[in-house]
C-alpha cells in the first residue's frame, strides 16, 4: 500500500484481516522490519486509542515513533492557496510539510470537519494538502469523512466472535448526543462492511439522518429501530448529525439510546462503539457494562488494525 485513507486503499480486506490477528497472537514477530525507519503522528484535534494503538503498533515493528500535536505545540498553519497571510495563520503547509517530508518515512495525520462548510470536508481538503506537499505515504488516523484505521478494527472484532457459518447481520444504529458530531465513523463502517460485503447490513435512524449514498449504497436503511435490530447478531451504536443539511442536529431523541430491552429482539447481539462514549445517552450503562459489550475488546484490536496496514506500507519504502 502507498497509503491508506480509506478501504480503496486496501488490496484485500480479508488479507488484512487475517494478518492484524497475526499480529495479535504475536505482536514482535516482525519487529526489526521497521528498523532505522521514523513515523511522524500529527494530530489536529485530541485523540486517545488512535494516538496510543497507533504509536504501539509503530513500536512494536520497530520504528521509532514522534507525535505532534499541531494545535498546541506549533505554528497555526495555513491551507488555503494563493493567500495572504495577514492573520493568525504563521506557517503555510506547503512550507511545513515538505519538511515533514525530510524528517518522516510514514505520516499520520488526524484531522476534523468542520461541520459547517460540507464541500471542503467532503474534498478531505487538510488531508489531501499533506498529502501533496508532504511525499510522504499517509496513514489517516481520521479525517474529515472517514476513520479508516477504526473501521479495520471493527472487522478484526467482527471476525474473531463471529464464528458461525452464515453472514451475520450487523446494524448500525444511529443514537442520541449532547452536541453535532460529525459522520466519520459512520461514513467509514458502512464503507468497510459494504465493501467486506460477507453480511447482512442494515442501518436504522430518524428521517433527515441519511448518509451520503457513496457510502451506504448496498446497506438497508430503516427509520424503525425496533424493526432494524430484530435478529440481529452485532449492534454498533453512533451518533452523527445530518449530511444533506449538513452539521444539523434535529433531534436529540432518548428513546434512540440503545438498552438492554432493546436487545431482546436480537440474536443476543454483540455491542460495538468507537469510543468515547456518553453513557446513558447513546447507551445505557446495563448494556455497556454487559456480557455481549465488545467495546473494550474492539478498542484493543486498533494496535493490530494499524500494525497491519503499518507493515504493508513499510514493504512499499524504498
């Protein structure tokens, strides 16, 4: 791989797949691959398990590994072209990441929408002017659109409890929050799953919550939730406001949080979230806190989604 910003990336997820759980049974076994080579974690806004998951699995193929956080610890930085800097911007990216570019082998970069002008999200504008002015293969430790390296993750979970013989039906299923969160998460499972394409998807959230349809074409969509989870064998839960009136939030809807009722009518279905979680918001603390909760399990999984694609794309350095 020369770069990995979404599942287009990938030349086989199952490939992927199998050696992310490789990786987990032994984290070391290629651990001088990454010799003498440096990634770079740059983060435009706070991050958690991508930060931590992503600098252990560096680690752990032998790389050295320096994080960045742009906000805080350096210049702002511009990326508009063709400006004049005679604001608060002090270092433009085609300046700043040409020198990344000397410094770096591998790039990660977080970034975030805006949430107000959809256009520039949905063009990935911050990840792509790295992208072209870096020369660096980058690794999107989530973008404006998408959080492909989560997205790897959740199917490394998928796959290692679902063991029966048959597609499984997976649901994701829209819940209440406190504020607009964007549609990332969302965006990218649906990617993932669609182009995986070994279950049943169905997604279920109030009208007005549709998806762009690059992502969710070949999922059902329901607005009934109760109707969605009916034998369902995994539920994952995630809040994001509106796409077409783009960053809305139209409803805050309670009866939207997932509970242990609920789950009645699934196939004592397996609970995924990305994690940080509002608790007794999007789910109930019962459901987060029960047996069929995979959420601390599929947050472990991201060491082994990012060796993964972090292996692939030291095979392609020359």
């Amino acid at each position: 791989m020369k770069k990995f910003t979404s599942v287009f990336d990938v030349p086989s997820i199952p490939d992927l797949i199998e050696k992310a759980l490789a990786y987990k049974a032994n984290p070391f076994k290629d651990k001088h691959l990454g010799a003498n080579k440096t990634m770079g974690l740059l983060f435009l806004n706070p991050s958690l398990r991508t930060r931590i998951s992503t600098q252990l699995a560096a680690k752990n193929l032998g790389m050295e590994v320096i994080v960045f956080n742009v906000g805080s610890e350096g210049w702002a930085l511009e990326f508009e072209e063709e400006v004049i800097m005679s604001g608060t911007s002090v270092e433009h990216v085609k300046d700043a990441a040409p020198v990344l570019g000397k410094y770096f082998d591998i790039l990660g970069i977080r970034t975030f929408p805006s949430l107000h002008d959809k256009a520039k999200d949905y063009c990935e504008f911050f990840l792509q002017q790295f992208i072209k002015y870096s020369g660096l293969p980058v690794v999107s430790l989530e973008s404006a659109t998408l959080h492909p390296l989560q997205s790897l993750a959740d199917l490394i979970t998928i796959t290692e409890t679902f063991l029966e013989k048959r597609k499984p039906k997976i649901v994701l299923t829209w819940a209440p929050h406190v504020k607009a969160l964007p549609q990332c998460v969302a965006n990218s499972f649906a990617q993932w799953i669609n182009a995986w394409g070994q279950a049943e998807f169905v997604i279920t959230h109030p009208e007005n919550y549709e998806l762009d349809k690059q992502f969710t074409d070949g999922a059902a969509i329901l607005y009934d939730q109760k109707e969605a989870l009916k034998d369902a064998d995994f539920v994952y839960v995630k809040n994001w406001s509106a796409y077409h009136d783009y960053g809305k939030v139209y409803t805050s809807d309670p009866n939207w949080m997932l509970t242990q009722t609920k789950l009645e009518e699934t196939r004592k279905a397996k609970i995924m979230h990305c994690l940080p979680v509002r608790r007794n918001i999007e789910l109930s603390n019962e459901v987060l806190d029960g047996a069929q909760s995979l959420v601390t399990q599929q947050a472990g999984n991201r060491v082994w989604a990012a060796q993964s694609v972090l292996q692939e794309i030291i095979k392609e350095l020359k």
